[in-house]
C-alpha cells in the first residue's frame, strides 16, 4: 500500500475543488452589463478553475482584433482577474454604492429589536 503525501497548499487546492460545483458563467458583461442574449460574451478562463464567472462583451474590446484574440486563446484572464476592471464595471460600482449605505450599529437584528423589552 501507498501513501500519498501532498504539501498543505496542494491539499488545501484538491479540497477547494471537491467541494465547489460548476457554476455557469455570467449572463451579463462585467464592465458594460450589456445581456449576452444581444452581444457575444467571451468567458475568463479561471471559470476551469472555479475562481471566475465574469464574462466580457464584444463591445467592451474595443476592436474585433482584441476580440478574436481572447476568444482564441483559451488562457484569456478577464480585467477583474488582472484586477484592472474600468471604472464603470459592476465590481466598483458595486464598492461604490457599498461605501454610501449606512453602517449597521451591531449587533443582530434580534438584539437591537429587543434591546428595550425584559425577556
């Protein structure tokens, strides 16, 4: 019999990957938000890996050449991977708007609700 050793980053990684399911990727563009149903959509490839869902639109490339090549090359990284996303892109959007709601002031919403009543 024999016994396999892997190294703690190894083990954590085949752990990560046993426990995540296939989720399909986004239906929406990242930078733009334009529906795929009225562009094409090219997907990051990390979505092999679990890590990434986000696509981006044809239009979002700027030239068909940019395009045709990150629809040819199967390694292609989306902006958010590169962590390079424009400034209209849902992810800072996203940390735009988080920025402007107000801070919860602790707490749960049981014991807030019930911090005046004797139980």
């Amino acid at each position: 019999r024999r016994l396999w050793i892997q190294t703690p980053r190894a083990a954590a990684a085949a752990a990560a990957a046993a426990s995540v399911s296939f989720l399909p990727p986004a239906n929406f563009c990242h930078t733009c938000y334009r529906p795929g149903k009225q562009v094409r959509l090219v997907v990051c490839s990390n979505i092999a890996r679990s890590w990434c869902r986000k696509v981006m639109c044809e239009k979002c490339f700027g030239s068909e050449e940019a395009l045709r090549a990150a629809w040819e090359d199967p390694e292609w990284v989306c902006t958010h991977c590169k962590k390079s996303c424009p400034p209209k892109a849902q992810c800072k959007t996203y940390a735009r708007i988080n920025k402007k709601r107000p801070k919860k002031n602790g707490g749960s919403k049981r014991e807030v609700m019930g911090a005046g009543k004797q139980l």
